[in-house]
C-alpha cells in the first residue's frame, strides 16, 4: 500500500477559487444545510460510476445494523467537482474525492459553512483513492454520527418536553423532543411515546440491579431476558393475550459503547407483539451506574409499517444519548 499523505489546511488543492483567511471566513459563516443523515459527495462521474463509486457507496450507504428492512447508513447525493458551489457547499457533510500528484486525507470543521464537516481524499491513481477509503472511511464515519446527533439533539431544543417525573424518578435529565407524552409512569417504570400519522416511537426508562445483565458471560441472552420480562409486564397489544418480545427470528447485535461517561452496552434489533402481527426496530442502552448499584436502561423502539425508519430510529438515539447523571 501506498504511504497515505496527511494534507495540511494550505497544501489542499482540491479547489481551485482563492481561500480566504479563518479570519475572514468566521465573519462570512453562512448556517449549513441538509436533512439528517445526508452526505454530499464531490466526484467526478467518471469516478463515481467506477470502482471508487463502488467503495464510497458500499461503506457509506451500507445497511444499518438492526432494522427489518434494508436502509442506507447515510443518504449519498453526489455532485461533480464543477458544480461545488452554492447550497452544496453549505451542506452539512461533504466528502471531496479527486485524483491529484499524492494520496492524502484531511479534515476540516466549518470549513464553508456551520456546523459542518468537510473530508479530502486524494490518490494518484484508483488504487491510492481505494486505499485511503479504507483507511479513513470509519474515522469519517464516526465522526458524522456524533456530528449529526449532536445536530439532532440541537433542533430537539428549539421545543422540549419536561423531563421532571424522569429526573424526580432516576435521578437524570434527558432532553425529550416535542411531541412525546408521558404513556405510563410507575415506580421503576416511564413510557414515552410520539405517534404520527404512519405510526410511532416510543422510549422506556427503567433500572434493574447490575446482577440482572452480569449475572453470567451471556450479555446478550441476559438483556434479551429483561426487554421481554419488561415488555410482558408493561407494553401490551390491542389484541388479548399480546406483548412485546425481542424477535426470536433475527439475533440482536450487542456493542460496547461510552454513555455519559459511562460503561453501556448497545443492543439493536428487532421487536415483535407476540400472538400479533406488529414488529419494528428497537435499541437498548444499558448504563452502568455503579454508584447506585444499578443498569439505567433506556430503549427506544419504532412501529412504522412498510415507511422508513432509520431517521426514526436516530431521533431515539439522540434522545437517550443526550442523558445526564445528576447524582
């Protein structure tokens, strides 16, 4: 492989209009544009409908783990290097390709617009572009997942719902978009929920002791055991006799994740009504509070029949990741 350049802010030559100085393009920052989710993507044609195209398209636009159907991680919209003008250099999040004299990577945050995130991949030929994607597309990946949920969590708060039965009941804030009701608020127990016209989305909040999801090497099995525990007991069906459970069909993925400073484990996958017909897409955060002697669970889970639902189920992210410990 190739040595991969990391190109400095003055050596960028992927466009080809004066920069102006940071000075100069604070005082002129116009507010980015975009819908969540949603990445531009500056290449040449010729590359995007080649192998590069290929590679960006595979690694940015790959299915999101833990939902029913097929949906891309992010929505590509890609836009020749002549057109890179206008609202596109507003967007949110733009990826620049180009082949140019060395393969290099850089990053910039509010580059032309903010916020913002602005990623440069260069090579000398197809193959340096190929490698430097699959060196670098995970960094750029993780980095605008937190950007939008940040994003996310910003426009929530133009219109919050009150978190006080929450912070009065476990002792944390959470910042609740508009839209979501109280549904049912027990002692060890609060379900939320916001429902549109195509259907809902719902979190629930509630603590079981650390033994519940430590009790053995079996994480998984463990919190399977305790989303269905909890989902006989409170979430219900229309229909006798109904509840939820995780889908026994379709393993859930389990990853190891940081919530509010935190150890957590990150379930996603599918839920069902058992005796019913109702399914959607759900995850589960399990926090570690030791001090309390406790996993916080928060969980989101969506019912949107044959709609998309992976902007759906990333409000719900954004909800529960916007969680703080007050004691």
């Amino acid at each position: 492989m190739k040595k991969i350049a990391i190109l400095t802010f003055v050596a960028l030559s992927f466009l080809s209009c004066k920069e102006t100085s940071k000075e100069d393009q604070k005082a002129v920052l116009s507010e980015s544009n975009g819908k969540l989710n949603n990445v531009s993507i500056i290449i040449d044609d010729n590359l995007w409908n080649g192998e590069i195209g290929d590679s960006i398209r595979k690694k940015f636009a790959a299915p999101v783990d833990g939902l029913p159907q097929e949906e891309p991680l992010f929505t590509l919209n890609q836009y020749p290097t002549k057109v890179f003008e206008g609202f596109v250099r507003k967007s949110r999040n733009i990826i620049i390709v180009k082949k140019d004299k060395e393969a290099g990577f850089a990053s910039n945050v509010d580059k032309f617009a903010k916020p913002q995130n602005v990623f440069f991949i260069s090579g000398t030929d197809t193959e340096d572009v190929l490698n430097v994607l699959e060196e670098k597309s995970s960094e750029i990946i993780k980095n605008i997942k937190s950007s939008e949920i940040i994003e996310n969590q910003i426009r929530m708060k133009k219109s919050l719902v009150s978190d006080a039965q929450v912070q009065k009941k476990f002792g944390v804030s959470l910042q609740i978009g508009f839209g979501y009701k109280y549904d049912m608020v027990k002692d060890n127990f609060i379900w939320l929920r916001k429902e549109f016209t195509s259907g809902y989305n719902s979190i629930l909040i509630y603590a079981v002791p650390i033994s519940t999801v430590e009790k053995d090497n079996n994480v998984i099995a463990n919190i399977t055991a305790m989303r269905d525990e909890i989902g006989k007991a409170n979430i219900h069906g229309t229909l006798p006799n109904t509840w939820m459970i995780t889908e026994a069909a379709y393993a859930p993925y389990l990853f190891d994740v940081n919530v509010a400073g935190r150890k957590t484990y990150l379930t996603k996958g599918t839920w069902e009504l058992k005796n019913d017909f109702m399914a959607g897409p759900f995850v589960n955060y399990a926090i570690k509070d030791t001090k309390n002697n406790r996993y916080l669970i928060l969980e989101g889970f969506t019912y949107n029949p044959s709609k998309s639902k992976r902007d759906l189920v990333f409000e719900l992210e954004a909800i529960i990741q916007s969680v703080k410990f007050l004691k």
